[in-house]
C-alpha cells in the first residue's frame, strides 16, 4: 500500500472511535508489516520511525463524552501493549470534553445561566429534562445532552477542541519530507487534505457533536492556510440491534441529525443563481454554531460536498460494517489521482476526483425538498484475516505452552538452589543469602604452634578474635542493612532468573513448590526470606543460650613433654571446625536479627512482588483453561457466513494442519526442529518477553495480570504473523498471496507457487463476495470502485474481475473503475450519490418515525433533547425556502385547475392534484387537517413533506419532477385565468392570519408552536411563494403577484 496524500481521520463517539481504532490497526498492518519495520525498509527509508509508527502524514484525532471509550483506544490501535505509545505519535485525544459537573441538569443550568444568549434556541427549558448522570460514561443517547456537555467545556474557549486537531495540522504541514520518501516519483502536495469523519447519528455523543466539530474542523485547517476536504461517514441507526443502541430512540435521534446534516451539505454547496433567492445570500456560516468567545464559527463553500451514509445490509454485523468503513477509506487513500487528472484546478486526491466530481449535487431534488447531496455507500471487500488468524494461533500456543511450561518435573529432575541464589543476587540483597562472617585474623594459620598450653592459648586467642569479627559485623549490619533493604528490588531479581526459566519456572523459585524434593525447592525465595528473619538453629544446643566460642576441653603433650602436641591433632582440628561452625552461627544470628529488624520493607516489596507474579500465573492459568474453547470459537467466528467483509480462509478441515506447520516454522526458526508448544512458546518470548509481561503487572497493580497477558500475547501475535505473511523469503508463504492467487485465476500464471485447491477456493470466495441485493440504498447514480492486489493494471486481470464478481449496474451509472493497488484484498466501493433525502428508504423512515413522534408525543420519547439547534416545533423536512418553492409549484397546479377538492374547497379534508386536466393524468393525493377554526390549507405543505417522504420510487420521484416545473398555461404565451380555486386560496390569507392570530391569544404560552406555524403559513410563506420569479422568459410577468396583475388588467381592458 503507498499513500499519495496527508489524510485525517476524527472519530466522534463510541462509534467513530472504534472505526478510526479499526483503521490504525489496518494501516499498521499494511505500512508497518508484521515486525512493525517495513517503513525502514529500501522501499521507504523512513528509519526514524519507531516500529509500527504511522507516517506523519496521517493524522487520528477522537472525541468522546465517555472516557472509558478513550482510554481504551491506544491498545485497540496497536499490535500489542508495548507500542502503545506509538500511537501518540499521530493520534490526538480530546480528553478534556466533560465539564466540570456530573449531571446533565448541573450542564444545562450553568449555561443557561452563563451563555443564555447563546443556548437559547437549542437548549430546552428545565421541565421534565432528563437525568443523565455520571456523564463521564457518554451522553445517554440524547444527542443535546451530549451538545450541552460540549458547550459547557468550551464556554470559556474553543481551544480545548482546536488544539488537538492543532496539534494534528502542525504534524501535517511537517510531513512533506516522509510524503517524498513514499512517492519519490511526485511532489507532495500539502495545500489540500482529505478529511474522514466518522460517527453514528443513532446514540447522543455521536450525533450530539459532530454539526459543531464539522465547523471546528474545517475553520482549523482554512485558519493554517490548508483546504479540507470533509468526507463525513455516518452510522445508520439499522446498524445496531434494538436494546444495543438501536430502535425507536436510535431512530428519532437520526432524524433530526440527517436533516441538520443536509441542510448544512446544501448551504455549502447550493448553486444559488440556478434558483433565483432560493436559500438566501450564499454563506459560510453553519446554522447556531456560536461560541460565547468566538462568536461565528464559520465554514468555507464547498468544504463538504456531501455525506456518506452506512446502513445495514441484511446479513451484515456491525463490527463488519465498521470493517468496510474501513475499506472504503483504505481504498481511497491508497489511490492516486488519475493519469492526467493532476492538472491546476483539478482534484488533488483519489479521494476528491471519485466522491466530489458530481454536479447533480448543486441542483434541487426533484420534490423541491433540499439538494441533491445525499450519498449512500456499501463496501465488499475479501481480505486473508492475518490479524485475526495470528490472534487465535498465538492464542493456542500461548494456552497449550502455559499447560506444559506450569507441569512440575517429576523427583529431583528440577533444583532451583542456583536460581534461588541468582533472585537474591539480582534483587541487590545476595549478601542475605550468604550471610558472610566477615574477616580475622585467624592466629590457627600460623605456622610452627606446638604445645598443649599455647595450643589452648590459641584457640582462646582465635575465640576472642572472631568475637571481636562478630561486634564489628554487628556495627557493620546496623550502618549497611538500611541501604541494603532499601535497594532490594524483587523484580530485577526476577529478571536474572528469567534468563535462565519461564515464568513459571521463577513461580517455583520465589514461591516454593511441596512436590519438589530438596527442602530448599520447597521453601523457595520466599521461604528462605522467612527463614533468615528468625533465629538460625544451632548445630549445639548449647550455643543457643551460651554466646562463648568453643575451647579445647583435653590436650597435652606426650613423653614428659618431650613431644609437644600439634594443631593437626583430632581434638585441635575438631576444636578449630566447631569454632569455626559455631562463628558462623553468630554471623548468621547477626544477619538474621538485621534482616528481621527491617522486615517491615522487605516483606511489603516482596509480598506486593509475590502478588503481581501470582497475578500473571494465575491469569495465564486461567487463560490456558479457557484456550482450546476460545480457539473453537474464534475459529466458528470466522468461518461464518459474512456479508460486506469475506475472508479468504484455509479450509476449516484444514486449519489445524495450518497451525502444526506454523509450529514446524516457529521451531525450525529457532533451530529446533523438534521443539514443544511450551519450549517454543519460552523461545519466543525469551527473558525480556517474560520480564516486561511481569513488569507491566507490576506497574498496573489489580489489572496487571490482565494487561501482562494481553503484552505476552502481542508479542506471540507478532511473531505468528510473519510466519503468516511469509516473512522468510526462502519458504512458501504459509498463507498464499492473494496476488498471486489472482494472477493465477486470471492469467494462469505458472511462475508462482500456489496450490490449485488454493486457487478453487478463491474463486469460489470471490464469486460469493458480492451477494445478490447488495447494494447501497436509494435511486442515485451508481459509482463503483473495484481495488485489487497488483503492481500495476492489467487488462487480463480486470476483465476477469468483472466477470466474476457480476456487478449489476443500469443506464446512467458510472462505467465501473478498476485500480490495482500492492495491498493483500480486493475490494468493491459502492455508492450512490445525487440524491435527495427523499431518495433513501432508511432516510425517508426515521423523518417519519420523528413525524409521527412529533404528531402523537410521549413523555419517554424526550423529543427536545433529540436535536442539537432548536427544541421548537419544526417542519418535517423543509426549510422556509423550500415552502416557498414547493407552494409556488403547488399553487401553479392550482392556477391551472389541476386541483381537486374533496369536503369543500374552504378546508377540505382531502386534495388531489393532478399533472394536467386530462382525467387519466397521475395525481397526487394528499389527506389535510384543520387545526380549530383554521382552515385545513395550512396543513397542505406538512402533508406534502409526509407525502414524498412515504415512498421514494422512481414514479414519485418522477412525478413530484413535473409537478415541481408547473407553471400558469399559457405563461410564454396568452395567460389563462386562473382556476376560482386560485383566487379562492389566495384570497382567504388574510382572514386565516385574524383567526389563527385569535386562536393563538387564547392558548397557553407553550402550546402555541403549531398555531405559529400556520400563522407563517399565511402570513409569510403564501405571499413569497407569490413573489417568487420564474427563471424563464416572462412576457406576461416574472411572479404569480405579477401574472394576477396582468389577467386583472386584461379583465379591466375587456
């Protein structure tokens, strides 16, 4: 894979955070390989990086109400615990979102006490508001909760949000010279960044922040001088399960999100002189998005084209639906531009030539309701699961090894003194463990003492000397012991032993083990400790209570004297030994005293020691139980049916051949061709593997025996997979590339080692990759992406391809575009695009669940903290410029008598507007409402809205095209008179206004938003439908106000 341009990916919410989680582990294993050095590679050079660290120019930034979510992120982006940090390098976190308060209520009095001017509109009043506590833990599904808390935070100042995406800019604007590395072959360009931004519009932090982050975002790059290109990727609710975050409350939340989410693509992107004042004065400046400080918060025309939707396909799980996220945005980064498209004012990515090369979107839909910027997509891709492959075969030999390693040797095969003496020598208290007497001057060494009475004179002598020894070891303990505890480091001594043993192996050594047969393999480091903290036994009883050295009971000379006795006699030599046992007794007295005298240090430092490797012994104890069972499971979980992610497996029956030959590599690697799981498994890990799994249970206290498995399991992962991806050029892949798979299907290429079991299999996974139906929702263009593993494009190749993977496409989609791309998977973009929010069925339903919510309220619905600008009563879907388009259309048909009434023509209880007045013309029917004494034509526009939402077809959508172009007949020509309907209709606004303006006087002040509605109906939406100019020629007037004046002259005239 090569990257051509600076790409940043913001992820919103659990959901963006966990696709963006997705996405760093899928770059890593694409760039960085499987030892995390492929970037310091010749193809690269880019040796400064630390293994598995991404190039600079890509960027991560995440926010999220819940900081368990964050916290969680590093270690879901990375191989392993131990490069966790790495993931600094080029991931920012907004860390510090929450406020300063625990509960929702707490936020939404502090603003409306602090900002009010500014959280007027969008924030509900405190009755009945919702009781979301601790926020620590997210936003509970209420996307203003989740605003609110956004806002407290930054009610000061913004840069609380700005300075990671900063931060994560200043990388970018650095990173030309690791752009050149990666394609020497082109300058790299730094002017334009393509920006992903992931979220789900189904739960409340998501759908909560991400219309303010779009404009923080924006507004940070076009501040450092640098054009955005934001490609939002939005999580439909139908992603998740009822009870899992889905259901009504999922629905209701995406409702008003979408709306606000395309109200703002078509601001941005609105082609205003193609529609007269439709919409207003172009504007950068999204809708509410004010800050106390800052104010405006503005946004660049054009900075977002459109929005991507992801629904669910029937049979799709969510995890594989952030999967295929994932693939789309790994497609996209991954290309270059088109040969020849690099010119001046062109596209600068891959990425803006294919998603933002669509002018439909700066045209009106065809029911007049919002533009065309609606786009939906679905990804297939066939991937070799390496990741998830070396997950379960790591997992298995870390569980069968811990099974053998944990067996206690049987009779004396095993003795654990020396290793005992190296804990003590490398936690810095070896002096303990030898208990030295210290030096004398020992008066037995001299030479020529002969005689009984300076014999005896000798040893008094040598018993007085080592006395003197031992007061001076006494002193010399009282100044040094402190020093000595002080330094005594359980785990370095742990350290040297795992030089030399496993895990459990220093288990056995600090712990003890009763099934061993020396008495000091059953004591262990700690029992020896134990041991030295009480009075040593003494090898005469008497010594215990008696602190006088041994003397020389009898000896004297022989013959008179004449023969004087030697110091080689028995009872000499016997004398010397017991003084010298009992000197060594006294030292060790003194030693142990010491020792017990500091206990309290020493025995906390080894007890807490002692915890933390029981704490990782157990943990992999308990892990290896549940192995064999978890590998099944795994193993189930990815043999099953997939629908958008397939993988390319060995055959089920043969994966546990798979796993014996990685054994056979792993051991042939380390150069024992005969090796077991458990010597295998030491192998690998090694002494600092061991080491640094024990010191990261160290560090993390309860947790360690947790977070060392998972660090031991990384490191095995790791290993497994570059004997996965053939990482030793001299063997057969393990796992056969999917190019050569590819080249061999399609070419028959014989140069390659591929089996042909292997070749039938991946024809027969690619040819199921694509199932029937899948396809992204709704009736745009189709544009297809089809990404598969080569060096460079084949002709022979893509034809293959396309016979194979049988993609349906119709008249006016897009011819289907191949790229090939030196990456292990083949992967097919799908996506519709240049619709309207009408046009997408999943789109279409949640505006009407919220309808429906909104005509029949529910206390537990909690309808004003669903949204994110404005709690009031609104429009279903249109905005006031929209009403005006629709009813001046709407008013033509009625002009031209296209109208029928049904229950009188003053409020009727039903309307059927027709295309023309021949009786077999299509019509529409729509059902009014009166609301009291008001007229039911105040309900035309509602019912409009729920009409074209109602179904999205091709017939409708055609329909409401034609309808939407009326005009009075004979507008070019000789005018007609308008139908008495017309005059009917227009005439009774005024009347309307006085009987609504009535009605509204006499309701309680917070029930009069409906009543308001219908009074802007009349008041203000009727007369600017009327004033509206057509974009046409006009001979007889450019306005319905304009035509009536010209048929009331012409009737005058006559």
């Amino acid at each position: 894979m090569h990257l051509y341009h600076p790409v940043m990916f913001v992820g919103l919410g659990g959901t963006g955070c966990r696709i963006g989680a997705e996405l760093e582990r899928r770059l890593r294993e694409e760039l960085c390989g499987p030892d995390g050095l492929k970037l310091h590679g010749p193809a690269f050079g880019l040796t400064e990086l630390r293994p598995f660290e991404l190039p600079s120019c890509l960027q991560f930034v995440y926010a999220d109400l819940s900081e368990d979510e964050l916290g969680q992120l590093r270690r879901r982006s990375v191989p392993n615990e131990a490069h966790s940090e790495v993931a600094d390098r080029t991931a920012y976190y907004a860390y510090d979102l929450l406020p300063q308060f625990r509960s929702y209520p707490e936020v939404a009095k502090f603003l409306r006490v602090k900002a009010a001017d500014f959280v007027r509109d969008w924030l509900p009043p405190g009755e009945h508001e919702p009781m979301v506590v601790p926020l620590r833990l997210g936003a509970g599904q209420l996307p203003t909760v989740g605003r609110a808390a956004l806002y407290a935070t930054v009610s000061d100042s913004l840069e609380v949000l700005r300075q990671p995406i900063i931060r994560a800019i200043g990388r970018i604007t650095n990173s030309a010279p690791e752009l050149r590395l990666l394609n020497p072959a082109r300058e790299p360009g730094l002017q334009t960044v393509d920006v992903f931004v992931a979220f789900s519009v189904a739960g409340g932090t998501g759908a909560g922040i991400f219309y303010d982050y779009l404009h923080i975002v924006e507004s940070a790059f076009r501040q450092a001088g640098i054009d955005a290109k934001i490609y939002p990727l939005v999580l439909m609710p139908s992603a998740f399960e009822a009870g899992s975050g889905g259901g009504l409350n999922a629905s209701l939340n995406a409702g008003r999100a979408l709306l606000d989410m395309f109200r703002l693509v078509d601001e941005l992107n609105q082609d205003q002189r193609a529609h007269g004042d439709l919409g207003g004065t172009p504007t950068v400046r999204g809708r509410h998005v004010r800050y106390p400080r800052e104010g405006d918060v503005p946004m660049r025309l054009g900075a977002m084209q459109t929005a991507f939707l992801f629904s669910k396909a029937v049979g799709i799980a969510r995890d594989d639906l952030h999967r295929s996220i994932v693939a789309l945005i790994l497609s996209l980064v991954g290309l270059d531009v088109p040969a020849g498209g690099r010119d001046a004012g062109g596209p600068v990515s891959f990425a803006d030539s294919f998603i933002n090369g669509v002018v439909e979107r700066q045209s009106m839909s065809p029911t007049r309701i919002g533009c065309r910027g609606v786009s939906t997509s679905l990804v297939g891709s066939l991937t070799v699961p390496f990741d998830d492959l070396a997950d379960m075969f790591a997992g298995r030999l870390l569980g069968r090894g811990v099974r053998e390693l944990q067996l206690v040797p049987p009779g004396r095969s095993e003795s654990n003194r020396d290793l005992i003496r190296e804990f003590f020598n490398g936690s810095s208290v070896g002096p303990v463990w030898q208990r030295a007497a210290g030096a004398f001057d020992d008066p037995a060494a001299e030479q020529g003492i002969k005689g009984a009475a300076t014999i005896r004179g000798m040893l008094r002598e040598r018993g007085v000397r080592m006395g003197d020894s031992l007061q001076n070891l006494d002193q010399t303990l009282l100044r040094t012991m402190p020093e000595l505890v002080r330094d005594f480091n359980p785990a370095e001594g742990a350290r040297s032993v795992l030089r030399h043993a496993d895990l459990f192996r220093l288990r056995r050594v600090v712990l003890g083990e009763a099934a061993l047969a020396e008495n000091i393999d059953q004591l262990g480091v700690r029992g020896v400790m134990d041991g030295r903290r009480v009075p040593p036994a003494a090898p005469v009883k008497a010594w215990e209570s008696d602190p006088r050295p041994p003397q020389l009971i009898e000896l004297r000379d022989r013959m008179g004297g004449l023969v004087k006795a030697t110091v080689s006699e028995k009872p000499v030599v016997d004398t010397i030994a017991l003084q010298d046992e009992w000197f060594r007794y006294r030292a060790r007295r003194f030693w142990h005293a010491s020792w017990n005298d500091h206990r309290q240090t020493w025995q906390q430092r080894l007890t807490r020691f002692t915890g933390h490797l029981r704490s990782l012994a157990e943990e992999l104890t308990a892990y290896e139980r549940g192995c064999e069972e978890a590998f099944n499971r795994r193993a189930e979980e990815l043999y099953r049916a997939r629908v958008g992610v397939t993988y390319l497996l060995p055959p089920r029956q043969d994966l546990e051949q798979t796993y014996a030959e990685m054994l056979r590599r792993l051991a042939r690697r380390g150069k024992r061709e005969n090796a077991t799981e458990g010597e295998i498994l030491n192998a690998l890990l090694g002494p600092d593997g061991w080491a640094n799994a024990l010191a990261e249970a160290s560090v993390l206290g309860r947790s360690g025996g947790t977070e060392g498995l998972r660090n031991i399991l990384g490191l095995l992962k790791q290993e497994v997979a570059g004997i996965l991806r053939g990482g030793d050029p001299d063997e057969v892949p393990l796992l056969p590339h999917m190019s050569n798979l590819l080249r061999v299907a399609a070419k028959r290429a014989q140069d390659v080692p591929v089996a042909d079991s292997d070749v039938q299999q991946f024809v027969g996974t690619l040819s199921g990759m694509l199932p029937g139906g899948f396809m992204p929702e709704g009736s745009g263009r189709l544009s297809v992406l089809v990404v598969y593993p080569a060096a460079e494009a084949d002709d022979l190749v893509e034809k293959w391809l396309g016979g194979q993977l049988r993609i349906l496409t119709r008249r006016g989609d897009k011819p289907v575009q191949f790229r090939a791309v030196q990456t292990e998977s083949i992967t097919v973009v799908l996506t519709r695009t240049g619709m309207g929010i009408t046009e997408v069925p999943e789109l279409r339903q949640v505006l009407l669940d919220w309808a429906g919510a909104v005509r029949e309220p529910r206390a537990d619905s909690l309808l004003p903290w669903r949204q994110r600008l404005g709690f009031g009563a609104d429009w279903l879907a249109t905005t006031e410029a929209h009403r005006e388009e629709i009813l001046l259309r709407l008013l033509c048909a009625a002009w031209n008598g296209q109208v029928e009434c049904f229950g009188g023509s003053e409020s009727p209880e039903r309307i059927r507007i027709a295309l023309s007045r021949r009786p077999d013309a299509e019509a529409m029917v729509l059902e009014l409402g009166a609301f009291g004494r008001a007229s039911s034509w105040g309900s035309v526009l509602r019912q409009y809205e729920t009409w074209t939402l109602a179904d999205g077809g091709e017939i409708r959508l055609n329909f409401c095209a034609q309808l939407m172009e009326s005009i009075p007949n004979g507008f070019t020509e000789i005018l007609d008179d308008p139908h008495p309907l017309y005059w009917e209709l227009v005439g009774m606004a005024d009347r309307q206004v006085k009987v609504l303006t009535d009605m509204r006087e006499r309701m309680p002040a917070g029930a009069r938003q409906r009543c308001e509605q219908l009074i802007g109906f009349w008041s203000r939406t009727l007369p600017a439908a009327r004033q509206r100019t057509f974009l046409r020629e006009a001979p007889n007037g450019n306005s319905l106000i304009a035509l009536e004046t010209t048929v009331k002259n012409r009737h005058d005239e006559a």
